[in-house]
C-alpha cells in the first residue's frame, strides 16, 4: 500500500518550496492553488490532504491513498468484486472478450483490488442479472485464480453488499479456499433454515473462533452491508450489519488465508465485495460503509448516529468519494 504522510512534519501554515513553474514561493495558508499544491493549500510541499481533495500520489493524502480519480482516498481493497460495473463480467473462461449481458453465465469476474487477476466459477453457472446490478450464484461458486494472501492473516476487514434470495446452509465467503472446518476463514449470511444467524469463523468452528449474531437479523429478498472485522488495532472482531454491530468478540485472531472464494451452497444476488488488510480504522470503516450504502441506496438502514445515514436511502448528498 501507499505509504503515507506523516501529518506531524509538515502544517497547512508552513511555507512551501519554491514553484519550478513560476520561480515564486508559494504559500500553503492563502487559499490559493498555487506552487506544487494538489488542491487548495495541501499536497505537494504543504501537508498532506484530506479525504476528497486533489493528490497525485499517495503521500499528497492523510490517508495515503490516491485514488485513480486523482482524489485522497481510502486504502485500496485487496479484492474488490462490483456488479456495477459490468466491464468487469466475462461470459468466456479467457477472461479477456465477451462482457456477460443480462442473463449470462459469468465465467470469470474481474478484481479491480489491488492484487488484480480473476475470480473464476468453478464449471457451475452464476448468472449475470443486469436488472439488479448482481451476479447470482446458485450452489456456485467463484474463486481467485491465485492466493490473495499468503501464510498466517490476523489483520482483515471483509465488506459484503447482498441480498439474499433463498434461505439455505451455506459459505457466502472464504478466505482460505477449499477449507470447511477446522481452517476456515469464512462466514455464513446467515447459515440458513431454522438457524439463521450470520456466523464468522477464523480458524475453526468453536467458541473461541466464532462469533454469531442472533437469531433473524436478516430476512429473504433483502439487500444489506455485511462488515467482518478482524482487527489487530482495536484488538476485537466484529459483524455489522448496515453499519450496525450485531456481534463482537474480544481478541482478534490470525488464521491461514490464501485463495479467496465467494458463495458454496447460498443462493444470492452478489453486489460488492471487498477484502482490506490491514483492517481499516473505525472512521475508515465508515466511511467505506458509507461508500457501500451510497453506491446501492441503502442509507436509510444506516443507523441515525452513523456519519453517512440518510432518511433517504438514495440520496448523494455528502456521500464520501468513491476509490
């Protein structure tokens, strides 16, 4: 990743050097655009910017990140799956031509991560449903043509935009392909018939791997914000729903991670999927959450104290800037 500036060292009230273009010093405090600055008073010489303003490389931010918008950004995801954007959708297994159109078969879906490449289904038929900007998987399942991550993983934070169209016991995502028990790095949303709980497992099945939520949280034919955390800073893991905390556990945990998958057995419409690590900052958190929320019109399930909830779940106003 990016690195990243360290705020301390530089002020928005400190002089720049002098601009190549015009042999002039500019100033970082006087509301100008000017000297070597990536947007007004920030960037360049001056300290870093903010969320949203103008960079062109990672240290012009204080997140560290300069998204290809040219605008600070949050870190860039390992792995990023988005029906949105259906240049991303192949109906042949080269994954290079053919785009899938309403109702075909995805064969290969493109990671716009950073670790790039391709997930793959595994000879099953998820259907590419242009209607709901998804892809829906049916028993199947896409995995990463390559690991995503190598040995042991206790840093992560998984994000997952879904609606659920059947109720059935299944893996939504794993971290550590083909492993089921004792190795797994996965959840279910939620396991299904009379249980109905969403699970997260590192590491295994028990009580000290697992954390559940209650009973129902979720109903068939809605669209939700799955965020899995597992964070080394904050010491804990986490499931929210639409930015919500439905389960806790204390103490993050590190299990073997490699090849990523999505879907096993669920019957779902797949919208977004995200893989972060390190785990992102609470404020980061959210403001990812709020990207999600804002990207699918869901807002208004946000809760009221959330930074990005709207009582109109598609509206833009002061959405946080896409990656």
């Amino acid at each position: 990743s990016p690195e990243t500036t360290d705020a301390s060292e530089t002020t928005r009230g400190t002089d720049a050097t002098t601009s190549e273009s015009t042999g002039a010093t500019p100033s970082c405090k006087n509301l100008m655009l000017d000297g070597d600055e990536t947007d007004i008073d920030c960037g360049g010489s001056c300290t870093a910017c903010d969320l949203g303003e103008g960079c062109g490389v990672g240290t012009d931010c204080t997140t560290g990140f300069c998204a290809p918008s040219s605008l600070c950004s949050l870190q860039e995801p390992q792995v990023w799956l988005d029906a949105l954007d259906a240049d991303t959708l192949y109906n042949e297994d080269t994954c290079t031509d053919s785009p899938a159109t309403a109702g075909q078969q995805v064969h290969c879906w493109e990671n716009k991560g950073s670790h790039g490449g391709f997930f793959v289904d595994d000879g099953s038929q998820p259907i590419y449903q242009e209607a709901s900007d998804g892809v829906e998987l049916n028993n199947e399942i896409m995995v990463s043509t390559d690991p995503v991550f190598v040995g042991s993983l206790g840093d992560v934070t998984v994000f997952l935009v879904q609606e659920e169209v059947a109720s059935r016991n299944s893996f939504d995502f794993n971290l550590n392909h083909p492993s089921e028990n004792g190795s797994r790095y996965s959840a279910h949303v939620p396991w299904g018939n009379s249980n109905r709980r969403v699970m997260f497992d590192i590491g295994g099945t028990g009580a000290a791997a697992r954390i559940t939520t209650m009973l129902d949280v979720i109903a068939v034919d809605e669209t939700h914000v799955f965020t899995f955390v597992n964070s080394v800073e904050d010491d804990e893991r986490l499931i929210l729903i639409d930015g919500a905390e439905e389960a806790s556990g204390v103490g993050a945990r590190s299990a073997d991670a490699g090849v990523v998958s999505v879907g096993n057995g669920n019957r779902v419409l797949l919208h977004e999927f995200r893989v972060y690590s390190p785990s992102p900052t609470t404020a980061a958190r959210q403001l990812i959450e709020g990207q999600l929320a804002c990207r699918w019109d869901l807002r208004d399930q946000l809760p009221a104290t959330h930074p990005f909830y709207n009582a109109n779940g598609g509206s833009d106003l002061d959405c946080p800037p896409s990656l």
